[in-house]
C-alpha cells in the first residue's frame, strides 16, 4: 500500500550550482527507484530564519511523491548524511 508524501530539502548555497544540480538528481533518482515521483518544486536560494551551520541562505527542493510507508524514513537517512544537505523534512500528506 503506498502513501503519498512531501520532502522538504534545503541544500547549502556553498556549492556550486552543478553541484546542487547533481544533488537534486540523484534525489529525484532515488525516490523515482523506491516509489513514484509526482512533482518536484524548485523554490530556488530563500534567506533561512536562522544561521544553519553558519550559512544565512539555502537551496529549497521540495518533492512530492508516492511510495512505500518505510521509504521516506530511509530517505530522511541518506539526506542527513549527504554532505552540502542543510536540513531534510518528510511528511506524510
């Protein structure tokens, strides 16, 4: 039975914009391989409410999605560790 859910990612802005392209690939890789991509919405750099690893701008990314209801635990695992990732959020809509 599958669910759908929303990720909220925000990548650093230190990286370079091949970079951050590669890494919003290589998400939307992974959730196309574990489940069914629905849309991606690419906010672009916002200012953040508060300094993240001393950065004051980041990347927002947000996917919408369908998979498996043990999917987005692993995905929030593989964002926290990949480097140039600020902050990860799924939510189950």
């Amino acid at each position: 039975m599958a669910n759908k859910y929303e990720a909220a990612v925000v990548l650093s802005v230190a990286k370079s914009e091949e970079e951050t392209l590669a890494l919003k690939e290589k998400f939307n890789e992974l959730i196309a391989k574990n489940g069914t991509v629905e849309n991606v919405d690419d906010w672009g750099k916002r200012r953040l409410a508060y300094l993240i690893n001393d950065e004051a701008e980041g990347y927002y990314v947000f996917y919408t999605f369908e998979s498996e209801p043990s999917f987005p635990a692993e995905f929030e695992r593989i964002a926290k560790i990949t480097e140039g990732v600020l902050r990860v959020m799924v939510i189950k809509k």
